[in-house]
C-alpha cells in the first residue's frame, strides 16, 4: 500500500481542483505544498464538506485498485440500490457484532464510488472519532475498508490480517448477506485464472520437496502473452513446457486486469479483472 492516509492517494491535479476558488485560476503548488495546504484547509473548515466527500471517495477509490485484498462472494441483491439502504443494515448489525465482539467504538462511513458495477464502500475503525472530520486523520492502517457490490454478490475485504477487524468485517458480511464465501487464493485458482485471461507474468514456487532439486526458488516467465509464448517454445523448440510448468505449484499470477499471489491475496487493477474472477470461480 503507498499510501498511509487517504490524502496520499490523492494527486496535484486533484488538489488544484480542490482548493480552487470558482471563477479563479487554480493554484501553482507543487505536490507537497498542495497536500500541507488541503489538510490546513480541512482542519480550519475553509473547505465545503460536500468537496472534502468528494476527495474521500476519489482516494479510496485509486486505494481499492492499489493493495492487494480478500474478496467474498454472496447471493446477488436487489436490495441496497442506495448508500443510505445499505448504511442503515451495516450499522445496525455492527452494533450487534461489537457488543458479542466486546469493542467499544465502531465508527462507520459509507460512499458510493460507482454506478456500474454498483460499488459502495464502507470504511470502518475502532478509534473514538467524534466526526467525519476526525475519522480523516485515522490512519489507513487503523480502518477496515469493506467495498461491497451488491447486484453481482461480491465483497472485497483490506486489510487482510486475520485480527479483530478482519473478525468483525467477517461476522458482518455473514450477517448482512447470504451463503457468505470466501474466494481462496491458491495454486488451483491461479492455474484455472491462467486459461481465463491473458497473463503477462507467472511465477512458479520450486521447493525442493516438490521440485526434487536444490538451486531455485523460483521460475518466473515475463510476456505480452505468457501461455501463448510457452506454446510457441514447446513447438518450436521442443522445449518440455508441460514439464516446467509442474515442477511446483503457481505462487503469481498477473495480467492488465489483476493480481493474484497465493496466500496474499487479489489486487483488482480495474473492474474487469472482478468479471473474469467471478466466472473463474462461477459455481456450476
């Protein structure tokens, strides 16, 4: 993750269109100076809060296809079609889970960061804020970010640390939606994903109980099309392909849509990389 805050995930051009006065040429800072100046602006009120929103939801949008996150699937709903629906069913089971969970303070956010796919996000911490304000200056680190896309019957869950906060978001998907699953990263996966798209890295783990030699960790193949270049070296070159390829087990995967690292996680780098993962994992 490269950021530490939401404000990291903003840009220049974000801050210049938010600090600039209407009618007015945006301001000539430079990164650092813009980020000094939106936070003063935020902490003196100088700001309206419909634009601090607005720069909310654009950061964690550019964070949810940044880090790498567990992903869940569920039954398909019709029934959160707005944030507010979707916030009400949230907050009233949080405060069901954090009294069996013995946690003192849960603060919730919501917003909604897309119409297609609809995508809500729903930003969670266990610190004493007293406003929306406040809840600003938690660090990333210190939240629970639930992106939750209720018409296709998914839920991406970060950070992915098997803590309170991950025990919380669990108890609270399985109780807002159902036949609640997790959808496990593994080598079985990565091979299946590996015919689904086209990938432009793989890397295999060579351990040597598995592998039966000492010398590599790893064999990593780099293309515009990997599977397609290791057809073409098997049948040009006779080079035993199928033989390289099982010497252990898929550890990455990747492609322009996604990542996908055993026992890490995914990382979403767009939301057609979640449609190939839904019909990659689709259940017949």
């Amino acid at each position: 993750m490269s950021g530490s805050t939401f404000i990291d995930y903003l840009s220049l051009e974000d801050f210049q269109s938010i600090l600039t006065t209407k009618g007015k040429k945006p301001p000539k800072l430079k990164l650092e100076p813009a980020k000094s100046k939106f936070q003063k602006a935020i902490k003196n009120q100088t700001i309206t809060a419909s634009k601090i929103r607005k720069a909310w939801s654009n950061a964690m949008n550019k964070m949810f296809f940044d880090v790498y996150q567990r992903v869940f699937r569920f039954t398909p709903t019709k029934k959160f079609d707005t944030s507010s629906k979707l916030k009400n069913e949230l907050q009233k089971k949080s405060k069901t889970i954090s009294k069996d969970l013995k946690i003192k303070n849960v603060t919730c956010f919501i917003s909604k960061l897309s119409s297609s796919p609809l995508h809500f996000l729903y930003a969670v911490t266990f610190k004493q804020v007293d406003d929306f304000q406040s809840f600003l200056s938690v660090p990333l680190k210190s939240q629970t970010i639930i992106s939750v896309f209720p018409e296709i019957g998914v839920a991406v869950l970060w950070p992915m640390d098997n803590d309170q906060k991950f025990k919380f978001a669990t108890k609270l998907l399985q109780s807002s939606f159902k036949e609640v699953s997790e959808i496990k990263v593994n080598a079985l996966l990565l091979r299946k994903y590996s015919t689904q798209e086209t990938i432009n890295k793989l890397t295999i783990s060579t351990p040597q109980e598995i592998a039966g030699f000492t010398g590599l960790d790893v064999i990593e193949f780099r293309g515009p099309n990997v599977i397609l270049g290791l057809s073409g070296l098997k049948r040009r070159h006779d080079a035993n392909v199928d033989v390289i390829t099982r010497v252990g087990p898929f550890t990455k995967i990747e492609s322009d849509s996604i990542s996908l690292v055993c026992s890490q996680g995914i990382l979403l780098k767009n939301y057609e990389g979640l449609d190939i993962l839904l019909k990659t994992t689709k259940i017949d």
